[in-house]
C-alpha cells in the first residue's frame, strides 16, 4: 500500500470517527408511549322470532284449496346494534347480525380499540333491535311461549319456540372507568353464566 493511499485511508476514518461523534450530539424526541388496546369478542344467541304477514284474498285462490292459510311466516334471528363510547366519542355504531344463509347463526362481535394509557372512560351499549323499535316481550334471555306483537296493520312478530336455547339478554350495557398502562389489553367479553357484559384480561401485553 502507498503513502498515499494510507493518507487517504485515515482522512477517511478520521471523517468516519467525527461524523459518528456528531450524530451522537443530535437530540431525539422521545418515543410517544405505545397504546393500550380495548378489545371487544363475543359470541351470543339472539331471540329467533316468525315474522308473519296476512295473505289477501286474491293470493289464497292462486294456492291450492289444501295449501291455503291466513298468513305466511318466515322465521329469524333479531339482530343487536353495537354502540361504543370512549372518553365521550363515539368509536363503533353498527348493527350487528347474524350470520348464515337463514340468519339464524350466533351473533360475533370483534373489535380492537387503540386507546392512549391513562385513564379512559368506556360506554358499551349492545341492544336488541326489537328493543330498540320500543317493542315488548317476555322474559328476556329465555325460551318464549305464544307471545305475539303486533308490527303493522297485517304483520305480526311471533316468538319461535323450536329448539331454543338461552338467549342473550336483550340489553347489556357495561360502564367502566379504565386505568390503562402502555400496551396493556383490556378485554371486554359476554359472561353466559352471570348474562353481563365483563372485563377480564386486564393487563395482558398484546
């Protein structure tokens, strides 16, 4: 090797060493704490209900004389609106139905809030749309008799009874105050057994 390619070499490192010193000097803004996630899963059972309709005088003729009957009746799984409210703005408003080619599926519900640590005021109102429309009923989350309400000058809405098993109750609501560390996960999920919406895993680390 040259004199002069050592003289290059070392202007070189020497550039190298000053320029790493330098960038050692730079401030950094800090990094922003990580977010905390609030998850929302469940799994839920809906009233299932037969929602019959008066046929007129003109469609029972085009039945056969052995087929005629008063009112048609198509059974269903009620559908649930989802609302979420964090800190006072609203972060979820949606319907949620079931799912299936007849709708008669369980009801799912997942969703994955950020939420910045500290304390966090959480709203969860999940209703049945019947409750909704104002319409009464029996006992709720339970297997229902011949109840019938009526819903317009010739429907009705008459509960199924066939292989039912307990049903979600028709309102559940869950109010809580948050204390949120960094990446912490609270999860908010259905109890079956207490029927309630509830707060568990607190803390994990997504």
């Amino acid at each position: 090797m040259t004199s002069g390619m050592r003289v290059v070499g070392g202007v070189l490192a020497l550039a190298a060493i000053v320029g790493l010193g330098a960038l050692s000097q730079v401030p950094y803004p800090p990094e922003p704490p990580a977010h905390a996630v609030i998850r929302l899963t469940w799994r839920t059972r809906s009233k299932r209900v037969d929602e019959c309709r008066r046929l007129t005088t003109e469609e029972q003729a085009q039945l056969p004389a052995h087929m005629r009957r008063e009112e048609v009746c198509e059974g269903r799984v009620l559908a649930y609106r989802l609302r979420v409210v964090l800190d006072g703005d609203t972060v979820a408003d949606e319907t949620v139905e079931p799912r299936g080619a007849r709708a008669d599926r369980p009801l799912y519900v997942f969703h994955e809030i950020p939420a910045p640590p500290g304390v966090r005021v959480l709203d969860v109102a999940f209703v049945r749309e019947d409750s909704l429309r104002g319409a009464t009923g029996g006992d709720e989350g339970t297997t229902g008799g011949d109840e019938r309400a009526t819903g317009g000058e010739d429907s009705a809405v008459r509960e199924g009874r066939a292989g039912r098993v307990q049903e979600t109750p028709a309102v559940l609501q869950f109010s809580e105050r948050l204390e949120l560390e960094p990446r912490q996960v609270a999860l908010i999920t259905y109890d079956p057994e207490r029927r309630a919406l509830v707060l568990k895993g607190y803390g994990q680390t997504p």
